[in-house]
C-alpha cells in the first residue's frame, strides 16, 4: 500500500464533489440505468446525437475516462482510490460491450482506453482481496437491468 498524500485526499475529495453536481447526478443515474447497448447502433437508439441522453453518456464517460487517467499517471494512489470506489467498473461494465465497435466506428483506438485500463486493474485487484465478487457483481447488474429493460413485442 503506497503513502497517501493530503493532496491526494483533496483531489479525492474534490473529484467526490464533481460526482454530487445536481447534472451529474442526474446523468450518472441514468447511465447506470438506462445505459446498456450491445451494438454501436444501440447507442444510436439509447442516446442519438443532440439528446440529453447522449449529454449523459458523454458525461459520464469523460468523466471517468478523465478519473482513470488522473489515478494512472499516479496523481492519486490507485489502491486508496479503489478502496473508495467502485463506479468506474459499473461504467465500464455498461461500455464494454461496445467499445471495440465504438473505436473502429470512430478510428479511435483510445477511446475509453484510460478506463478500461483502470478497471482492468481494479477488477485484479479486487478478486485478489475478494475471489468471486466480480462475477457475483456482474449476475446482479445482469438481474438488475434485466428487470429495467423494456419489455420486448411478441412476435408474429
């Protein structure tokens, strides 16, 4: 475990109080829970260009591609960091399936990469201190936005 430093609190702290901004909130909770394409054209029907969906996932996805960075080029030390949270992974979790078809889409190979990265590590370093919770954690998102996700028509 690396020192912590009063600055690396403050700069905790102060990426906390980002999170608690009433639109960030609000954009957050939404993401978590309506956010969850399976295709790059999902995206486009979830939040299409010009909407306060898509506001929401640039939102939250800059914010915690700019997170990621901020703790991997160790301005915070990352296990102080993950000890603290956990919402970068939820994020991730959502974007992952899309994220290979979002960089050929957009021929940007680093897009999301700080993030994925990051919790890349986080998900070792979490099983290595609890075996088991990623899968466990990943079931329940699953159960969770199962029970969120519009109902399907019946087909003919």
């Amino acid at each position: 475990m690396g020192q912590v430093t009063h600055e690396q609190v403050n700069l905790t702290l102060h990426l906390y109080e980002l999170r608690r901004e009433p639109v960030m909130r609000e954009a957050r909770a939404w993401f978590i829970a309506n956010f969850h394409p399976q295709t790059p054209e999902d995206v486009m029907k979830i939040c299409p260009p010009g909407s306060k969906e898509n506001s929401y996932l640039r939102q939250v996805s800059s914010y915690w591609e700019m997170v990621a960075n901020i703790v991997s080029r160790g301005l915070i030390d990352e296990e102080f960091f993950f000890e603290s949270t956990g919402e970068q992974w939820v994020v991730w979790e959502c974007i992952r399936p899309i994220a290979a078809g979002w960089r050929v889409l957009f021929k940007n190979p680093h897009a999301w990469s700080k993030l994925e990265e990051h919790c890349t590590r986080y998900e070792a370093w979490r099983e290595k201190r609890a075996p088991g919770s990623n899968a466990a954690t990943r079931q329940m998102l699953a159960q969770a936005w199962a029970k969120s996700a519009p109902a399907k028509p019946a087909s003919a």
